[in-house]
C-alpha cells in the first residue's frame, strides 16, 4: 500500500469520477479527500465504498461553521461513517463543539487557519483582522490546538512554525497548496514541494490537480511519493 502521508483531493464533479480516478491511481494511493464540490454528487457513498471495500483512508474536507449545537450534531452524524478526518473552521468554539460530537469515534477533527488560496488583500477584503498572515495562522493554530483539535489545516509555508509550538506536540499538520517540482500554482498563493512541506513538519500533504490532471494519474502519484523524505 502507499505512503498515506500522500492524500489525493478528488476534486472531480461525482462518485462515478471519482471511483474511475481511484481505479486509476489503483495500489499507489491509500488516502484521499472528499470535499464539499462533490457532497452533492455522491461524496458520502464514495467515501463509504473506498473505505468499506478498498480499504482506503477517507479524509472529509466540509469545512464546517456554524453554532456550536449544529456543529456537533452534524459531526456526530459524520462520524458513523468511520471516517479518517474531517475538517471544521479553526474558531474555538466550532472546534469544541465538532470534538464532542465526534466522541466514542476516530474520527480526527482538523481545524482550518486561513484558507490557502488567500492573502493578506483577501482578509482586508473580509474585514478580519489586522496583521501579517503568516502570525494570523500561526495563532488560531494555537487557539484550535487549545481548544481540542487534533490536527490543523495550513499552509506548507506556515508548517514549521505550527510544528514549533508547545501546543503543537503530539498534533497532526495537513498541508494543501503543495505543488510537485515545475507543477503549475493554480488558484494557490502559498504554496510549496511535497518534500519541503514533509521537511517543515507536515504529518499529510494534500495533492489534487497535478495528479488527476495528469496523463498517467499513477505515475504523477508515484512522482511526488518519490520527492518525500525517506521514513
């Protein structure tokens, strides 16, 4: 089975492509990322049959916000689908509530910082806070960590300084916005390689486009396994 450090986004329009994409990329991939795009065409039954009958691991990207009773009982409905993560917005008290709905499960509650695709015109644009990005992520990282999530959704550029603090220990990081060496950026601002991102204290990468764009979607998966740090 493959290096599951590697998640592949099948950020494809139905569960029909998606299970087309998993048949492709076969034994090379062990993890992938189910999102909100294709929640409405299937997402939930993809997840249950490549997890129930392809052994894989499924990593639910929703995003979730909301008040906290409609954040628990939504987790608490997720999380008998036996599901690997699951992502929640990094606000503590979405963060708390996510956690008690997801008790009695595995299910791993990932908090996202600020979005990948945004920069600091991005957040002026949405009136959120003053201040430089990268110390915006770095402290609702610590705030979501406090508040009882497992892991946090960041920037590969922002990894090393989220691995570096206290609250951190013991902790999973997940990275989106990486790019295989010479892979286009896409819509992604901050961004960097899978073995920079290993190396900056990633435990996960999220890899979507270069690889089920690609010719040969196995080949483009074994590609960026390759560019990982040996274990």
């Amino acid at each position: 089975m493959s290096d599951d450090r590697l998640i592949v986004a099948l950020d494809v329009p139905n569960a029909i492509a998606g299970l087309e994409l998993a048949a492709k990329l076969g034994n090379a991939v062990s993890f992938y990322k189910i999102g909100l795009g294709m929640l409405t065409g299937g997402g939930l039954a993809l997840a249950q049959e490549l997890k129930d009958e392809h052994g894989k691991r499924i990593f639910l990207d929703m995003k979730l916000f909301d008040i906290g009773a409609t954040v628990e009982a939504a987790v608490r409905g997720l999380a008998q689908f036996d599901l690997d993560f699951l992502t929640v917005h990094g606000d503590p008290h979405v963060v708390r509530a996510a956690k008690e709905g997801a008790a009695n499960s595995d299910m791993k509650i990932l908090a996202v910082t600020i979005l990948t695709s945004l920069d600091r015109a991005d957040l002026d644009a949405s009136l959120l806070k003053a201040g430089d990005v990268q110390e915006l992520v770095i402290e609702r990282a610590a705030r979501a960590f406090e508040a009882g999530a497992d892991g946090v959704i960041a920037s590969p550029q922002e990894a090393a300084l989220i691995r570096a603090l206290p609250e951190a220990t013991g902790k999973l990081i997940v990275t989106p916005g990486v790019r295989p060496a010479g892979a286009a950026l896409g819509d992604q601002k901050r961004v960097a390689t899978p073995a920079q991102a290993v190396t900056d204290g990633a435990d996960h990468i999220v890899v979507g486009r270069p690889i089920w764009q690609a010719q040969d979607p196995a080949e483009a998966a074994r590609a960026v396994l390759a560019e990982f740090p040996k274990l």
